[in-house]
C-alpha cells in the first residue's frame, strides 16, 4: 500500500497528493502538523532524514522530493491517466516547467508564505523552546529560515521576492493566455507542479493575480479546481490552517 | 542532426555533451565563448531566448536545460548505452542527485568560479562596454551576477558559498566511499550531471578535495575521466580557458 507523508493540500505537499487523486491510486494519507513541527521529530526522521515532506513509503522503499515522487508515480504505477506527455520533446517541455517552479517559483512564494504565517506559529514559544526547536532541524537552510520567521525577514529580501512572484506570475499567465494547459497540450505533471504553488495566490496575491491582470492564469487555476480529482482531494484532506 | 550549442566541457555544458559521447550520437557542436558574451547576441538569443547554454536543436526543436537535455536524449535517442537505471526507484535516486546538484551544488561552485574567473573577464571593459554588456543579458539574475563579478562579491556570500561546497564535498564522498555510483548501482545521468561541476575540483578547491579527506569523491572523479566517452570528448573540445 501507498503512503504518502505529507502536510495539507498545499505547495509541495499537493503534488503527489493531487498526482495520486488524478491517478486513483489507492494509498495512505498520513498529515504531519508543521504547527507542532512533527517533520522534524525523530519518528519522521527516520523516514526522510532531512525532515522535509513529502516522503511516498511504496512498500518499504522512501521516495522524498514532490517532483521526484510526481515522476516516480508516473514511471512504478502506470495507469490510464497518463500525466505525461508521450512525445520526448514534450516531456522535456514539461520538465523544464517541474524544474522552474522547483528553483524559482517555489522559493519566492514560500519566503512571502512564511514571512505571513510561519511567524505566527513561532512567534508565542520562549527563546528556550524555540531554540529547542531549531536544534531539531537537519538542514542549517532551513533553521535560518526558522529564525528569519521569528525575528523577521530583511525587507530588501521581502521586495526582491516579490520581484519574482510579479514575474513568475507574468510568465504564466503570458504561455496561459494561449494554451489550455502549460505543456504537450494535455493537462500534465507541469500543470500539478505549478498548480501546487499558485492556487490559492487568486486570495492571497490578489493584487497580481485577479481576471484583470491575468486572465489565464485565473482561468486554469479554477480549471484545476474544477477537477473531480482535486475536489476529491481538497473534500478529504484538511487544510492545515483549519486545524488546531 | 543533433546539433548541441555550449561552452567548453565544464559545467553545465559538460552534461549533454558527455551524454551524447558516452551514447556515441552523431552531432554538431557549436562552441560558443563566453568571454566574447556570444551567449547573449541576438543570433543566440534567437535559438535560446533565455542567452543560456547549453541548448539543443534536434530537427529544428530545441530543448534548454542541461538535465531536461539530458533525459530528453534518453527518451528521444534510445541506444544500448542505458544512462537511466530500469528500475523506477533507483530512477528516483538518480533524480534526486540531478535534481541537487541543479539547485544546491552547481550554485555554490559557480559562484566561486565566476568571481575567481570571470572577473577577469570583465576588468577590462570600459564602464560604457560594460553597460552594454550587461543590457544585453536578458535574465535580471544574471545581470547582476555579472556586476558582482565586475565590483566584487560580497564577502558573506563567498564565505557562504564555501560551506555549501563544503557540505557538498562531504555529501557526494559519504556516499562514494561505499559506492561505486551515485544510483542504482550504474553509470547514470545522476554521475554525469555531478561529475560535470565536481570534475576539476580536486585542482581548484585541492584544500577540500584531494585523496586524504574525500577518497571516495577523488576515485570517481577519476574513473570518469578513464572512460572514454570522456576521453574522447576531452580531446575533441576545447576548454575555453585555452582560448582568446
């Protein structure tokens, strides 16, 4: 049986979870809390020992990084759904679009995500509990993004973030405006990735992204919305900030 | 005809170039030199609109990238030479290793690389001929990369790049000195694509890896260059370091 560890439908946890929904592939759902930092207690651990979600347990063997697991699904659990495009040249097209938002859109919209709510989570603990905290986290990138969450993120590093999401936006809306999907014309693995980090931007960015500024954009975001695999998804997998 | 568009067999450009000799594909190569900025004429930017190498024409369609490239060759040019394990697991490990050194490794050593060398290529330049230089660079990143080249780094980010290619460094010989590859027990693109940033470390950064402190690393750093696709390669394309 699959299992995918993961936090809710969002950012990169949502790209195996919405591959897994579209490919009806049966599996587990286990949800960590970054609230409680569980992906960076000893049990998780010892499932990725980066402390990073998602991980895929396909039977005893650990998949980690979503784009990785996204592919890894598509190449182990071949199914009528194909979320590939068969043509090389339109693979390679769909990897360079898994690849830019893995390097570029991913970072930018993360930095502002925790600037806004991460701070939050962090921002009641002692200095004791906190450090206690950071200590628990293996990559030394990431405890400096912890402690940016707690005391503040520089704002010259806030603008120029916001540089990126202006021009990430504006990257995608210009290919959306004229093509239904982002890859090989066929809603793919570069769709999901992509709509991992945009969806939900049309509330939180609505100032970039809105049916004025970016038409297609909007368009697709709701489009994948509009999917009976991701309304099954978001129906059975809470939203981490609804919970407690 | 394949035709490849790149710098000599260093860094990015190294990947696709040493994937099409160890599959023995038929191609063209077309050098071009950075130190005349020819990555970022209109001639270029016409085939790459981005102005980065390496890129490949393949019958008129081109593929940026250099990991796109290098499993797109997999996917479009099959031949007995397999550079992608079989297995879907092993797959996804090769992956993680490419996908590292894309957004860990290769940034780290570059950053080093240009403001030891490509510094001196820009010292010379009037500001005027700078400026316009720098206009004609079409990625804002990238701009300003080479105006730290030109003005100087910053001091906390050299020292920063250092530990990360410190822990780099200590990442690929851990798991080097217990195996002979990077995944699934082959020759694979997850060696390609990091021997073509790890290769010549062992003469420029000598205080890191040399045969007491990274033995694993040094061996397959080695071993590649005894194969030869490798040799082969070498010899036929110049370093740009020889040339005007």
């Amino acid at each position: 049986m699959l299992k995918l560890y993961s936090f809710g439908p969002g950012a990169n946890s949502l790209k195996p979870m919405l591959t897994l929904h579209e490919k009806s592939l049966e599996h587990e759902q286990v949800l960590l809390n970054p609230a409680k930092f569980e992906h960076h207690s000893d049990w998780f651990k010892a499932i990725n020992p980066r402390g990073q979600v998602p991980a895929l347990d396909d039977g005893g063997r650990i998949v980690t990084e979503s784009t990785v697991i996204c592919e890894y699904l598509e190449d182990e659990h071949p199914t009528e759904v194909k979320l590939r495009p068969a043509d090389s040249y339109d693979r390679a097209m769909m990897r360079i679009w898994t690849k830019w938002v893995d390097e570029y859109f991913c970072w930018c919209v993360s930095t502002i995500g925790w600037s806004r709510m991460v701070s939050k989570m962090v921002e009641n603990l002692t200095d004791e509990e906190f450090e206690e905290k950071v200590r628990a986290i293996p990559i030394p990138e990431q405890q400096l993004k912890w402690r940016r969450a707690r005391e503040g993120f520089p704002q010259d590093l806030l603008d120029e973030e916001m540089r990126k999401i202006a021009v990430s936006v504006r990257r995608l809306d210009d290919h959306l405006r004229d093509n239904e999907w982002l890859a090989g014309g066929m809603y793919s693995l570069a769709d999901i990735c992509n709509f991992a980090i945009a969806n939900g931007m049309q509330h939180g960015f609505a100032e970039l992204v809105n049916r004025e500024d970016t038409p297609g954009l909007l368009r697709w975001i709701e489009q994948i919305n509009e999917r009976p695999a991701a309304k099954t998804m978001f129906a059975s997998v809470p939203s981490e900030f609804g919970r407690q």
